[in-house]
C-alpha cells in the first residue's frame, strides 16, 4: 500500500521595506519590495467527516497573521531582524515558524515557505522532519 500524502499550498503578498547590512552593493540602502509569499503544508490523513487536511480559510489566516507583523514597516526594526539580515532568506525562515506555532494539529506540518522579491528571485525555506 502506498504512503500518499497531501499538499496544500495557500499565498499572500506584503510590502515593506529593508537593507541588506554589509552588502556592499545597492541592496545596502534603504529600498522596498512587494514580497509574494507562498506557503505549503503537508499532511497524510484527511478530517474523517470533511476529508480535507485542513481548511484554506484557516491557513490563509494563519499566514496573514504572520505577514501582518511585517506589512508596511521597515524590516530592519523589526526585533527579529534587528541582528539577522531581513533577506529573503531570513524572511522566509521567520513565516515558516510563525506558521509552523500556529499549527495545532499534529498530523499537518509546514512543508516550505517561499519568499519572492520579484519574479525571478525567489527563497525557499525548509526544515528536515
């Protein structure tokens, strides 16, 4: 028997503004992006009266929960950032684990988050389970 597994993926975008500390090039200065954001959760069994993994609509809000914290600020003072690079990188780690503490059931996990400052540079973040 197969060992199936589901993968739903939700996305959001948010605008702030950053600069790449020690960069040494034009991403030192102060700048701004419109992030795209795209989130993937797994699971391997579905609600048994629903048969989903979980809702879309509690997923996205989870998300926008996240995002909220770096809407519309410069990145660099948010206290996550004040030592770390707000890179896209980082970024994409600190919405995984904001999502990923807001998972209450056991059987669906975070399985990536990408961060995009554009169309053709994009970060993905994963974590081995």
């Amino acid at each position: 028997m197969s060992k199936g597994f589901w993968r739903l993926t939700v996305a959001d975008h948010f605008s702030s503004a950053h600069q790449l500390r020690h960069y040494q090039g034009k991403c030192e200065q102060m700048h701004g992006h419109n992030f795209q954001v795209t989130l993937c959760v797994e699971g391997r069994r579905l609600h048994p009266e629903l048969d989903i993994v979980m809702d879309f609509k509690e997923l996205k809000t989870m998300l926008k929960e996240v995002l909220a914290e770096l809407d519309h600020c410069n990145l660099n003072e948010v206290p996550a950032f004040r030592d770390a690079n707000p890179s896209s990188e980082n970024l994409a780690r600190f919405i995984f684990q904001g999502v990923k503490a807001r998972l209450v059931d056991p059987g669906v996990h975070v399985y990536s988050v990408s961060v995009a400052e554009g169309p053709a540079s994009i970060a993905a973040y994963f974590e081995e389970e």
